[in-house]
C-alpha cells in the first residue's frame, strides 16, 4: 500500500497550496454560512480523483490531454488543454506571490520570498519525477498534522465545540464551483503518474482517503475561520487572524507549514505544465522549469489577495461543464459495459 499513501499526498499536496492553506481560497467560495458545502465538495472530490486516476491509469498517461480527449472529447479538450495550460501557469504565479507574502510577515521585503521559492522549485526540477513524490510524501504529512493541531488548540481555546450542521440545500451549491475550481490541478498531476500507478486497489486507497482526509480538513479549517470572520478582511492570508492569538514561536512554525504548503503546490503545478509542455517541445525538464520560471517571477508581484480572489471563481466556473463529465464518466463507462 505504500503507492496509495504516496498518491494520496500527491493529491492533497496539489491541493493545499498559498490559496487553501492560507484559508483565503475557502473563505472565497464559502463565505460565512455555507459549512455544509464542503460535505458535498468532499463526495464530489472523491469521485473526480477516482474518475482521473482510473483514466490515467488505462491509459497509461504522462500527461494530461489523453485524459481531457477522453472525458469530454478532442473538441473540448483541445479547449481545456489551453485553459489547463493558462491555470497551471497563473496558479505558479499566485503560489510564488504567496511565499512573498509569507517573508512579509516576518518584516522581510517581500522579493525575498519570491526569490527564494523561485530558486527552490529550480533546484526541485533537477532531481527526478521518483525524488519529487518522496519529497512530497515526507512532508504533507507533517504539514497536515501541524494544521489539524493548530485548529484543534484554537477552537479548543475558544472554548467552542464542533458545529452541528444545518441542512439547507442552497447553501450546498458552493461546492460545485469550489470542486471545478481544483479540478485542473488534480488531471494534470494526477495524469503525470498515469504510467506509475500500478493497481485499481491503489486508485480506490487513495481517492477515498484524499477525500475524507480533504473534507475533514476543510470543514475544521472553515469553522476556525467563522470564529474569526469579522477580523478576516484585515489580513491578506486570514491564517495571520488564527495566529495572532498565539505566541511568535507558533506563528514562526505555522509560517514555515503554511510556505511547504505554497512550496508542494507550486512544485505540482510545475510538475503538470512541464510534462504538459514536453510532450509539444523537446526540451529537458530542468531549463523547461528556468524558462517558465523567468516569466512567472515578475508577474508574482501583481499581489497574492489580488490573483485569488479574480482568477479563482473565474476558474471554478469555466471548469463546471469538465466538473459535469468528470461526475457522469463512471455511470456511463458502466451503461456502456452492460450493453456491449
């Protein structure tokens, strides 16, 4: 089983990058009355990384258009392929503006963060595709364990208990653009390993647990930001309003945390635009990463707040037509298999 855990942080490290970890990317989409949401968001999750798991595995992918072609057709997938390509790249650039923002914190000038990631993910792309994914599962475990107790020690501090939830079916409708919204990354990512997964038992393991593990995450991270929400404005990364209630030393710990969150996310959006763009020109992997990394730099000072809160709802609403065939694909390839 050891392949299904290293899929199942592969996945959750695409998943909490500048934008979820710093809780500005939940608060977006959920506002401050739609908790239920994110149980809807982890079924729809669960079922999109089985869904482009089982493709790629098929398949035998390396990169992400043989999955496009076959869930929404060469048509649209042509379509997507740009928009993926378009998303991989602006989302690099928010992740890079992110890490500035983490130095700022600190009093440190905010070209040093972006300095600093930059020269990071260059060495990162030297090393092969089999080191990234170790590298990746050394550290979204401790990164998850670190979030999880920090929610946990605030809400407990509050004094306040686990929400109940109230079912109310129009506020469940923000998990629809939320899902779509991460539905790129995860085909692009997920579509790079095709070759390397080796067992359905391997896609079901991880599917399952990224999901559970993604909507648990979420739901404690979104209550812990409604016990803070009229202070959330004030804070580029809402996760500075958490931890201004505890000592410097956590706030330096949880800095750290929430940059190897930014850094594993950035790094899964490299991974999907360079394997991506391999397959059209031949060049190494390494000076393919320099080159993009030469455009991406400056265009990271645009701000982090400013590049979440326009490209992200753009985004999640263009991929709510992939979000409809990611969903159907199963009980179609299944309609398919009993009348043929």
């Amino acid at each position: 089983m050891g392949k299904s855990y290293q899929w199942t942080f592969l996945i959750m490290g695409t998943m909490i990058g500048a934008g979820y970890a710093s809780g500005r990317e939940l608060w977006q989409f959920f506002g401050p009355n739609n908790g239920q949401a994110i149980i809807i968001f982890s079924i729809l999750f669960t079922i999109s990384c089985y869904t482009i798991m089982s493709i790629s595995y098929q398949q035998q992918t390396n990169h992400y258009m043989p999955t496009l072609v076959i869930i929404v057709g060469e048509r649209a997938g042509w379509f997507y392929d740009v928009v993926t390509l378009v998303y991989l790249f602006s989302t690099t650039i928010i992740m890079v503006a992110g890490s500035g923002v983490t130095f700022q914190a600190f009093g440190i000038p905010n070209w040093l963060g972006i300095t600093f990631i930059v020269s990071m993910i260059l060495w990162v792309f030297s090393l092969s595709l089999d080191d990234i994914l170790k590298m990746n599962g050394i550290l979204l475990p401790i990164l998850l364990i670190a979030l999880i107790s920090l929610f946990l020690s605030f809400l407990n501090t509050s004094g306040l208990s686990t929400p109940t939830l109230t079912l109310n079916m129009g506020s469940w409708l923000p998990a629809f653009p939320f899902t779509a919204l991460n539905i790129l990354p995860l085909i692009s990512v997920l579509s790079a390993i095709g070759q390397k997964i080796t067992s359905k038992k391997e896609i079901g393991f991880a599917s399952l647990s990224s999901g559970l593990l993604l909507g648990g995450l979420s739901y404690l991270y979104y209550h812990t930001l409604t016990l803070i929400a009229t202070d959330i404005n004030l804070y580029e990364m809402p996760l500075y309003g958490i931890l201004v209630h505890f000592s410097y030393v956590i706030k330096v710990v949880m800095t750290l945390f929430l940059w190897l969150a930014i850094f594993t996310t950035a790094v899964a959006g490299m991974l999907g635009l360079t394997s991506r763009l391999q397959s059209r020109f031949p060049v190494s992997q390494t000076k393919l990463t320099l080159y993009l990394l030469l455009v991406i730099t400056p265009l990271a000072f645009i701000g982090f707040q400013t590049l979440v809160e326009h490209l992200y709802p753009l985004y999640g609403m263009i991929n709510l037509y992939l979000l409809f065939h990611l969903l159907i694909y199963p009980f179609k390839n299944w309609y398919k298999s009993r009348h043929t």
